[in-house]
C-alpha cells in the first residue's frame, strides 16, 4: 500500500519528533529497530512512500513512545493489521486459562456487534 505524499512527510515528522525527544540519534535509533540508519532517515524526510510492514510500524510504536493508533491513522491501518487476535494476546500477555480467554472473546465479540449495528 502506497502512502500519499502528504501522509509520507506526516510520517516522517511524527517519527523524527519522537525520535529527538527521546535524545536519540538517527543511528541510535536505527540500531535499537533494527534497521538500516538510511532507511530510517528517508522515513523521517518523509521520502519512503510504501507503507513499512507492519512489524516494523510496530517497533517503531515501541521504541520511540509513540502511540500506536497515531501511527495506525496515519498508515491507514498498517499496525493494527499486524496485532495478534484477542485469544493469542490475553494468553501470551496475562496466562489466562482457555475458558478465561473464552469469556473475555466472548465479551470482545458482544461489543463488536453492538458497535456494529
């Protein structure tokens, strides 16, 4: 998925932002995601306008203190597409039981549906 210009330099401003309040450098950065310092430059001047994949949104999200769905909105959905389900998340982050994991998948469920119509 393409991001539009406008979204690329939104971006990339959100990120360097994030980036220098944390007192990082752009190598500093890149060596904590994991990625290349050009490529994490590019993003920054908002000159990468291929959606990054989602895991890497992600770590970004992580690493620099940036609010997921700030990102989320900004890349039309990339990070949230990248979020395990309900029942992968609630026992990996709270080792629940299966009917624990079962009644709150069930809540989940309920409140979907109720938004939705």
């Amino acid at each position: 998925m393409k991001l539009t210009p406008t979204q690329a330099q939104a971006l990339g401003r959100l990120i360097a932002t994030a980036r220098r309040k944390k007192g990082l450098s752009v190598r500093q950065a890149a060596a904590l995601l994991g990625v290349n310092k050009s490529w994490l430059s590019y993003l920054e001047q908002g000159r990468i306008v291929e959606t990054p994949p989602a895991d890497r949104l992600a770590r970004l999200s992580e690493v620099l203190d940036i609010a997921p769905g700030r990102i989320d909105r900004l890349t039309k959905g990339a990070v949230a597409a990248n979020l395990p389900g309900v029942r992968a998340y609630f026992r990996a982050k709270y080792q629940l039981s299966p009917a624990e994991v079962e009644q709150i998948e069930r809540y989940v469920r309920r409140y979907i549906d109720k938004e939705a119509a």
